[in-house]
C-alpha cells in the first residue's frame, strides 16, 4: 500500500534570470503584479485573477510579447490553496513562451473568459470548466465538452472526489471485506494481500 | 421435319424458349460477375478474395445467394406497400428487356429488331423509376434524397450515352445491331469514333452507377441512398442483380457496337463458336475494365459529377454528332472519322488537364531552414 | 446567395447528423450539421463519447504504472505519447536517459509516426471514396513496422515499452537488419500510394482548395503538426524545441501553402518519408550499451514541481503538463490533446462546403477519439 509519507510539497519559488520573458511583462504591464519563477524549461508567472483579461490581451497583441498561440490552458485543484487556472503561451515570431498561472478561491471559482483572445481557448476552458467547476466570465458557450450535457453539478477532477487514491477508494469500498478470504478468488491465495511493494516493470 | 420441330416453330414456343435461354445466362453471368468482381478487386487491393468457399471461392456467388434468400423480409410500417414491392421489379425488369434485343451471335438472339439500338436505350431508361419508387416508398427522408440525385443522374448520363450511340448509327446508317456488327466486319467502330467511345463509356459507368460515379452508394454516409430500407432478396434485385444484368447488357452492347462485336475479326467465317467467343471476350474485357476504375478512383462529388455531364460530355456529344454529320454530307473518306474524333476527343482531355491542375505536388516546401 | 427564387421559396435547413456510429474510420464522433440544400451553413461537433478519465486515473498511480495511460490515449502513436510522457518526468526529475535507449525510443517513435501517417493515408482516401485500395496498400506497410514492434515489444498495439530512465528490456538482435530493410521498403510503399491517389484527377477535384484554414486562424485556433505545417508555417517541436535527441538528425520540415485539404495529405505524406530519413541516421548511430540508468530507484520520486513537455506527434503537439508535490504519483496530469485543439477548427473549415465535403475535411484533421477525449 502505497501512501505518501510526506504531505504534499510545493515548488520553491527560483526567480528567473534578468532578461527573460518576465522581465518584458514587467516592462509593457507595469502596474501588475508579477510573481515570476523559472519552472522547468519555462518561465511561469503568477498573477491575481482579476488582473487575467488584461494580462492574456496584452500578451497576445503587445508586438514586444506576440504570444498569438495558446498551447495549453488547464485547470489545477490544489485543495485548499484553491483552483488555479495555468495558461502556457507561445509566441512563433520571437521564438519565447511563457507559463501563466492564476489562483482562484474555492468558494468563488470565477475567472474571465480567453475565449475572445483565442479561439482555441474556447473548448479549452469548456472542458476545464466541467472538471473542475470554474465559471469562465464571458464564454460564449459553456456547455460540458467531454462530460454528458446534464452532468453540470459533478466535477471529476477535484480532489474531493474519491478516485484520487485508487487503493483508498477501493478500501472505502469493499471497506473491512477486503480482508476476508472468502472474498479472495481460488487460485488467486498466493497473491493476495501484497500491495504494490514489488518494483519492476 | 418432325412435330419436334413444328412445335419450335411456333412463334410463341420459340420465344419462349430464347426468352428462358437468356434468363439462364443472365443468371449464370450474374453469377459469374459477383465471383469475378470479388476476385478480381480484390486483386487490385493486393488480397485474395474468397478462398474458403469451393475452389478459389467459386461457390461464394452460390453462398451470397442462399444468405440473401434466407434473409427477412423487413418493411417498413410506413413504407406504400404496392409501390415498395414493385420498386424492385421496376429497376431490374428493363434492364432485362435491354437483354432481349441483343444479338450474341449473327444467327442467334431473342428478337433481332429493326430499331434494335432505339429499343436498347428506350427501355433501360426506365430503371430510373425504379429506383425513385425505392426511395420514394421507404418513407425515409434520406432514401428520399439519394432517390432523386440518383434519378438526376441518371437521368443526366442518359443524354451523352443516347447522343453518343446515335452518332454512331448515324456512321452505320441503321439502328439495327445486326446491321451495325457486320458493317465492321473490316474495321471496328472504336477506332472511327474514339471519341464516341470514350463518351460511351462514361456514360455507362454512370448509369451502372459504379465509381467514379457512385454518389448514391456514397449518399449512404451521410444521407442515405435508395436502397436503404431494402433487405435480402429485395436488395438483391435492386441493387445486385439491376447492376451486374445492366453492366452486362451495356457491355454487350458496347462491344457490339464499338468493339465489332462477334464478326471482327473473321467472325462469319469460322462460325458460330469463334462468334461467341469473342463476343464474350470482348465483353469481359469491357466488364474488366469497369471493375479497374472501380477499384481505383475515389468518387465525384454531386456537384462535379452534374457539371461533368453537362458542361463536359454533353458539348462533347453534339461535337461528335455534328462531325459525323459533316463527314457524311460531304462524302469525305473514312479516315476523317479517325482524324477528327480522335482530335476531338485529344482536345477534351488537354481541356480537362488544364482545369485540374496536375501541377499541383509542386505547392508543398520542403527545406529545413531556420 | 439570396436571390428572388430563395425570397419566393419556403426552404428548410434540415440537421444531417454524422455519427457517433461514423461510416468513416474516425471513432465515436458525433457531427451535427445543418445544410441548406447542398451547403453546411453550421457544424456542432459533439466529442466525449470514448472519456475514460485518464487524467484523474493518472494521479491514482504512480509514475511507471501511469504509462499506461498514453498508450490507450493516443492508440495510434503510442511510442509519440510515452515518449513525451517520460520525457515529462525524466526532466523534472533530472533523470538521465542512456544513449542506446534514446535511440530506440526515437527509432520506435518515428516508425510509429509512419504507421500513423499510413492509418490516415488508408481511412482518407476511403473517405473519399477509393473502394478499399489505398487502405490495404496502407495497411500492407504498417504490417511489416507492426512485425517489428511486435518482435521487440511483445504487443501489437498497446506497448507500454518506455520507462522513465529508458526503455524496459533491450531489442531483438536482428532489430538493425529488420530496420534498414523497413526504410527501404516503406519508400516504395509511401511511393505506390502516392502513384495511386497524389495525381489522380478525381482526388485533386475532391481535395484541392477544400477546408482551407488560413495561418493565423490556424494559430489563433491552436493548431498544431501537419494541420498548421500546411497552412504555410514551418514549425516542428523536433526541430524547434528539441527534445530527446533529434538536434543530431538530419531531416526537413514540409510545409504548405493553401491549408486545404490537399496541402495536408502532401505535408504527411512528404512528412513519412522524412521519418524514415531520421530512422536510418539512427540505427547507424545506435550504440551498444545500458538502456536503463545503473542507479534507477526501487521506488520513483519526483522532487515538486512542474513542467510543460510537448513533443511532435503525427496528429500535432501532444503536451503533458505534469504537476508534481512530491510522492510517487502526479498530483496533476494534464493531456494536452493535438487533436482535440485541431478540431476546434473544424466548424469553420466545413461551413460554406458541401455535406461530402465535410466527411473529407473530417478526414483530413486525422483525429483520434482517444486523444480527443482522453
């Protein structure tokens, strides 16, 4: 049975070097917030979510940004650090990217729309929206993409749903049962009761 | 003379029996297309066809049948009864009529007509109305839809193949077939009007319905065809045996008439048996050659296959016809035939090229610069 | 086009609905199209029929077992999709990878590609309409690379044969031979389609000037691999953002220009032979050696963190975006799906053409259900 023996740890926050792509955010959008950090390949910044519509207009039309392509946006549950919504840009001209990120309170999960920037993002936010419950301001479309049209109350990705440990659900499950031998197919005697302890392919 | 041979002698008694002679090959050569059809694109997609069942699957056209027959007979509830069962009949009837005035050899077919060619075309018209009557009867939007671009196409191919075939009678001066197969008794027709074949040809292939001209069956994807209510052996009249009867008697006719059908070469001379074997070949040439643009083409879009006709093959129709009649009028010798169809038919394809451009592999940018 | 004859008549738009049952060879996909007579005027494609939750299931299991996943994700390139899963986690966690076993992950994910490029040769050319020709050609060729990816990994199609640190056991001692002579014969395949269909008149007709998506609609919309290379800009993660060890191979980037249907079908066809380029520099630069790290834990642990990987599938950019808190299992694995960021396009490549035209268009994004739903 595999549990972690520590409790979930967060990234230390390494600023990046001068003359990256923070440093021209800081430049064109001068009284935004940026908490910039050099995540693993790209730079990442973290900005308030009331700051999102400005931010992604200008990283699309600024000549000095041009992200003109959005190539991921996802949503994160980080419990009780809230909902955060992770945009990664690339701009094809100046050959740079960045990774956009915005916390969003639990009880409040809103946050404007990319749709108008983008039009890729469009789906994009559909399918972050079922999964996590994010009320994206301003979509022009936001039904459930890959859930069933009527599934809009049941978020799958959130962490309070059961399947995020497989083994502790299925011991929610089958609970005390899973013990008893009776409950352990014929054949199958020798296996039972090891976990996932052996390593290997 | 015994009573043996009064009673065939009876014009009753012996139409009757050329009529159940034909219906036997018909049957026999419906047979044998399903096997050669299966084998011979399966070939061309580089796989066997059937193997398992007889010899080299011989007895596949035997199984299909006994599977069709044994199938329900689904209708639907809605469907207008009468009309829904006449359809069938309707589609494969004339195309068996066609059959009826083709001579297979010089001595030896149903009914040898004075307007042989006329009666030929007349009568497999009518197949459109079978398939309207399909589509109409399922009660079935989409039946309804591939029923009339069916008939629209049908219907459009008409007029080339009717155009083309009364250039040719114009050359032979008759409608009869048996006139016509003996006035190419030195030179076969194909090599006067090769541009009269050519639109011949195209012509049939949409009337069979086959690809490139396939929309019907295409239809299925999206909107359904005639034929999609139909099951077993309903189906199998409409669709399998209308199709493999029609391109049999369109190919028997296009060796009759273009290809100098059973006296070029030597026909008459060597009698009957040389007559029916190149009769048959010839037609199994055409047949085979049906097949290989089945097998090879993706299939037209409705639009392009409207405008093929009538912006295409139709100009090309009248061009040949009034060529023809040209030549005639003006007694000019046989080889302007030659000359000028076949510069025709040369100037049709330049057309064609350049409209498509064939140049086009050339868009694509393949370098690995910065 | 309204004139006095549309005034006068009373006409229907009707919905024509395409799938989830498709004739064509794509999945459960389901396209509602609303055509006025001949032409689609709306497309609303409805997608999560084949949703199996392989995110969330990623974070229920750890890092190795997670592998799984990509491979029933993208079915039909699964040596892209693995390899771009290790990819993730060898980078966040520093891992190194042997030599030998990036050459046989990149020599696998090539080979992959072309097989890939050969499904999709196969299902559009029976989109439009050839009987079945193409499709076995296709089909032929993908058999003699499927002979060898059974041969070194056991399966025909859900492999599960990359690690993260390398690949789980060594290959076949003919797997150089059985390779040099796949190049060879794949050329003459990808050669005998091309005679078949490239200039066939009926196919140009049907092809040429249809779905047309220009460049920065393309961008704008997220497209990506040979949807964006055809709409005329030169970008491929191999060679722009490396990642493995493609910046020590040799190869070119087909690029179009129209953006139609026609300039898609060229830049893959163009693109399989570039792939069976870079497969023959590999195997003669393969070396001998270890193809899993000597010091690979018991138990893989990541340091916190995150990262984007993206690496050029045949279908476009395939990206994970992996989450991680410590512990052995993601916290949060995102699939970013080339195909589903190709098909936001769709409704505006199809509307304005006609309903045949929508199923080849459909064709020519070459989706993948599972990706598209994951």
């Amino acid at each position: 049975m595999t549990s972690p023996h520590e409790g979930p740890q967060e990234a230390p926050i390494v600023p990046p070097e001068p003359g990256t792509i923070a440093d021209t955010f800081r430049e064109v959008l001068r009284d935004i917030e940026f908490t910039a950090t050099q995540g693993v390949g790209d730079v990442i910044l973290i900005i308030a979510r009331d700051d999102v519509p400005r931010v992604l207009r200008a990283a699309k039309d600024n000549p000095r940004l041009d992200l003109k392509y959005l190539r991921c946006l996802l949503g994160v549950d980080h419990m009780d650090g809230g909902l955060e919504v992770v945009y990664q840009l690339y701009s094809f001209t100046r050959r740079h990217g960045v990774t956009i990120k915005t916390r969003l309170p639990l009880d409040d999960s809103r946050v404007a729309s990319a749709a108008s920037i983008w039009k890729g993002a469009d789906w994009l936010e559909r399918e972050t929206a079922e999964m996590f419950g994010i009320t994206f301001e301003g979509h022009p479309n936001p039904v459930p993409l890959l859930l069933p049209e009527d599934m809009t109350d049941h978020h799958p990705l959130r962490k309070d749903n059961p399947f995020a440990q497989v083994e502790e659900w299925q011991g929610l499950r089958l609970g005390d049962e899973a013990s008893k031998v009776g409950h352990i197919p014929a054949g199958y005697e020798s296996i039972a009761g090891e976990g996932g302890e052996e390593d290997g392919g | 003379m015994s009573a043996l041979e009064t009673f065939f002698d009876n014009v009753w008694i012996d139409a009757l029996w050329r009529l159940l002679a034909v219906l036997g090959l018909m049957v026999l050569v419906v047979l044998a297309l399903t096997w050669i059809e299966r084998k011979f694109i399966g070939r061309i997609q580089m796989r066997l066809g059937p193997m398992r069942t007889g010899p080299f699957g011989i007895m596949q056209p035997i199984a299909d049948m006994v599977k069709i027959l044994l199938k329900e007979d689904l209708r639907p509830a809605t469907a207008d009864r009468l009309v829904f069962e006449l359809a069938p009949f309707l589609a494969f009837v004339p195309v068996f009529l066609t059959l009826l005035a083709l001579p297979f050899t010089a001595k030896w077919g149903v009914r040898v007509l004075d307007l042989g060619l006329l009666y030929f075309i007349a009568v497999s018209g009518l197949t459109v109305l079978g398939y309207v009557f399909a589509g109409w009867a399922s009660d079935n939007k989409y039946g309804l839809i591939g029923a009339l671009r069916t008939a629209a196409q049908l219907i459009s191919y008409e007029v080339p193949l009717v155009l083309a075939v009364l250039a040719l009678a114009m050359l032979a001066g008759s409608l009869n077939l048996l006139d016509i197969v003996e006035k190419q008794g030195r030179v076969p027709f194909i090599v006067w009007q090769p541009l009269g074949f050519f639109l011949f040809m195209a012509a049939a292939v949409s009337d069979l319905t086959r690809r490139p001209f396939d929309v019907a069956a295409a239809e299925s994807e999206v909107a359904g065809g005639p034929w999609i209510e139909f099951s077993g052996i309903r189906w199998s009249i409409l669709y399998a045996l209308t199709e493999y009867t029609n391109m049999f008697a369109l190919c028997v006719l296009g060796s009759l008439i273009f290809l100098g059908g059973w006296d070029w070469p030597l026909g008459l001379k060597w009698g009957w048996w040389w007559q029916l074997v190149l009769i048959f070949a010839k037609t199994m040439t055409l047949i085979l050659v049906i097949m290989w643009v089945n097998g090879t083409f993706p299939r037209v879009r409705v639009d392009q296959l409207m405008s093929l006709c009538w912006k295409l093959l139709l100009p090309l129709a009248f061009a040949q016809i009034f060529l023809n009649g040209l030549i005639i009028v003006y007694g000019w010798p046989d080889w302007t035939f030659l000359l000028t169809s076949g510069l025709a038919l040369a100037v049709a394809g330049y057309v064609v090229y350049s409209v498509i451009p064939v140049g086009a592999p050339s868009r694509i940018v393949v370098r690995s610069g910065a | 086009m309204a004139t006095e004859l549309d005034r006068e008549l009373e006409t229907l738009d009707i919905n024509v609905n395409v799938g989830p049952q498709h004739p064509a060879t794509h999945g459960v996909f389901r396209m509602v199209l609303t055509v006025s007579g001949e032409k689609v005027v709306d497309a609303v494609p409805h997608i999560g029929y084949m949703h199996r939750g392989a995110e969330k299931l990623s974070e229920g299991v750890d890092y190795r077992q997670g592998l799984i996943f990509q491979d029933r994700t993208e079915y039909l390139a699964q040596f892209n999709a693995e390899m771009c899963y290790c990819q993730a986690i060898e980078r966040l966690g520093g891992i190194e990878v042997p030599e030998r076993a990036e050459y046989i992950r990149v020599i696998l994910a090539e080979l992959n590609r072309i097989t890939s490029h050969y499904m999709f040769a196969g299902a559009f050319a029976t989109d439009l309409g050839v009987y079945g020709t193409a499709f076995t050609y296709a089909f032929r060729e993908r058999e003699y690379i499927q002979a060898i990816f059974e041969a070194v990994t056991g399966d025909r199609m859900m492999y599960g044969y990359f690690r993260p640190g390398g690949v789980v056991w060594d290959v076949t001692d003919d797997f150089k031979d059985r390779v040099r002579w796949v190049c060879k014969q794949t050329r003459v395949g990808i050669d005998d389609i091309d005679r078949l269909l490239t200039k066939n008149e009926v196919f140009l007709t049907r092809s040429l000037d249809i779905g047309c998506i220009s460049k920065d609609d393309a961008i704008d919309y997220g497209l990506s691999g040979p949807m964006l290379r055809a709409s005329g800009l030169q970008f491929d993660l191999r060679r722009d953002e490396p990642y493995s060890i493609y910046d020590r191979f040799e190869f070119e980037i087909p690029t179009g220009t129209r953006g139609d249907v026609y300039d898609r079908y060229l830049v893959r066809m163009e693109e399989m032979r570039q792939s069976a380029r870079i497969v023959e520099q590999a195997i003669e630069q393969m070396p001998d050696g270890p193809i899993m790290p000597e010091k690979a834990p018991r138990r893989l642990r990541l340091p916190p963190g995150e990262i984007y990987m993206r690496t050029e599938n045949p279908r476009g950019e395939y990206g994970i975006y992996l989450v991680s808190k410590g512990g052995e299992k993601p916290y949060r694995l995102k699939i970013r799906s080339a195909c589903l960021s190709n098909l936001t396009a769709l409704k505006q490549m199809v509307v304005g053409h006609y309903v045949a035209d929508a199923v080849v268009i459909l064709g020519s994004v070459d989706i993948v259900l599972g990706e598209v739903d994951r």
